[in-house]
C-alpha cells in the first residue's frame, strides 16, 4: 500500500495565500476626490446641454413654464443616474473606479476576495450616499467611518453592509 508523499512544512494545502493590504485612507480619499471630479465635469456638461434651452428662454417675471420644469426634472434625473451608474456599474463590475484604479485601490468581497457583484455595490453605494438626500450630516460620518473601524481593516458603515473591503491593488 502505498502513501502520499510527505508535505513539507507549512499550509499542507499549498502556497500560502497572499497577504492582503488594505487601502490607505489617503488613497481612499484621493481616488473619491478624482471621481467627484470626473463625475462633476460630466454633470456639468449634461446639465449645461439640457439646460441651454432653458436659460436662454426664461423670463424673470413668468418663470419657468411646465416645459421646463419638465426639462429640469429630467437633468435631475440624468444626473443621478450617471452618478449611480458610474459608482455601482464599475464596483460591480471592474471592482474599482475611475479614481480607485488611478490610485491602485479596489473594492473586493470581503468573504471571496473576488469582485463584489451588482448587490454589494448597489447597497455599499446606498448606504454612502442616500442618506446625505436626507441629512447633510451622513455623507462625512460615513466617509470617516474607516477611521473608527477597530478591526484594522479600514471598514466604512458601507464597506461592512456590503461585506467589502479596500484593498491596494496587486
């Protein structure tokens, strides 16, 4: 009868996996700051296209007629969902975004070290952004949640809804 060969010492399992490095709240903060940037320049530009319209034909005295408000509404709505879009589509998808590659950071699943998918990102984006619609004071309780986090991963309240984590790209 013959036996497997004796493993050498160490994870019996093979290689061990390699260490994870968490993201610097600097190159969190940084990558956020290039996508508000990019995302502000392309609000700006679907805001100025669709509101051309409305600027140049406003009358002070009347207002604006339902048509325009219309128009508004609809800008409004454009420009959330570019910027849902632009966090969740390239969280779900890529696992980072524009800002988060530039700065050699993703978001990974906390349990598979893979990407999160379309329900973390979704709820990570919501838990960082809905609430500041509501009250002005959520959006920087939750982007300095990291800091608090005492379990040495860097988690913000989104990153622990989400089951996410930030890690230095390899």
């Amino acid at each position: 009868m013959s036996y497997p060969p004796p493993q050498p010492p160490g994870n019996p399992y093979g290689a061990p996996p390699p260490a994870i490095q968490i993201a610097g709240m600097g190159q969190r903060l940084l990558a956020r700051i290039i996508d508000s940037i990019l995302l502000g320049i392309g609000t700006t530009i679907l805001s100025f296209v669709f509101n051309l319209n409305i600027s140049f034909n406003l009358n002070a005295d009347e207002g604006y007629t339902p048509f325009q408000n219309a128009q508004l509404a609809t800008v409004s709505l454009l420009m959330g969902a570019l910027t849902v879009a632009y966090e969740v589509v390239l969280i779900a998808l890529r696992g980072a975004t524009v800002g988060k590659m530039a700065l050699g950071i993703r978001v990974v699943h906390a349990d598979t070290g893979g990407l999160p998918g379309w329900s973390p990102a979704i709820l990570r984006w919501a838990v960082f952004s809905l609430p500041s619609y509501l009250c002005c004071i959520w959006f920087p309780i939750v982007a300095l949640s990291p800091f608090f986090d005492n379990s040495g991963r860097r988690q913000g309240w989104h990153d622990k809804a989400a089951k996410t984590l930030v890690l230095k790209a390899r």
